[in-house]
C-alpha cells in the first residue's frame, strides 16, 4: 500500500472474505499469529454488526474520512497544486524535492522525489 495509490489495483474486501479472515483470526493458535493476522488483514475483531441480519459490513459502512482525505484527496490536492505553482515558474521542482528530502521523516514514511506526470 504504500506505493499503490490506484484504488483499482487493489482487491476489494468482500463480506464473505471479511468473514473468513475473522474466523481464521479466531483460530489463531499462538498471539503472536494471531497479532500477525490482524495486521495483514488489517481486522482488530470481530464487529458486532456482522450479526445484524441483511447488514452488509463491507458496504453498509462509511468510509474513514482521515484515509479518505489522507490517501485520496490530499496527495492529489497537493500535486494539482505543485503543479499550478512549478509550470509557471513560481517555484522550481528541484527546490520542492530538496525541501522534502531535508524533511526528518520516519522510515515507513520516507518517499521518493515528487515526480509531476504532465
């Protein structure tokens, strides 16, 4: 995920699919498998929801606004606006690019030079 930014290149999570990996969290036999499936699936428990007759967890929740805007509108608002300041000549890329780099991010977070698809 954290160099796929298509949502379309993504699996979707289905309800069945959900459903399967909370049971095979369930199962679990160890913590340390069971800590381990949470993450890939990204699943903390089982939700109550899920027995609510003819509710479908998958499709009937709304989305988490922070990932929303954190994953989807902000990256693309910030390029739009890189580029409305970097084609005229207001800024220069390589300046951008030298500002991020010098940016103490955390190793999960560091990220390659802006490239601008023009």
């Amino acid at each position: 995920m954290q160099n796929i930014f298509e949502g379309k290149k993504f699996v979707e999570r289905t309800l069945e699919k959900h459903i399967r990996q909370c049971k095979e969290i369930d199962r679990a036999c160890t913590d340390t498998l069971k800590a381990s499936l949470r993450t890939t699936y990204g699943i903390n428990r089982k939700s109550h929801l899920l027995d609510v007759p003819a509710f479908d967890l998958i499709r009937q929740t709304p989305q988490d606004i922070m990932h929303f805007i954190l994953e989807c509108v902000a990256p693309m608002k910030i390029k739009l606006i890189l580029k409305l300041l970097i084609l005229p000549g207001l800024m220069e890329l390589n300046e951008v690019n030298a500002a991020i780099q010098n940016v103490p991010y955390p190793p999960l977070d560091i990220q390659y030079e802006i490239s601008l698809a023009l």
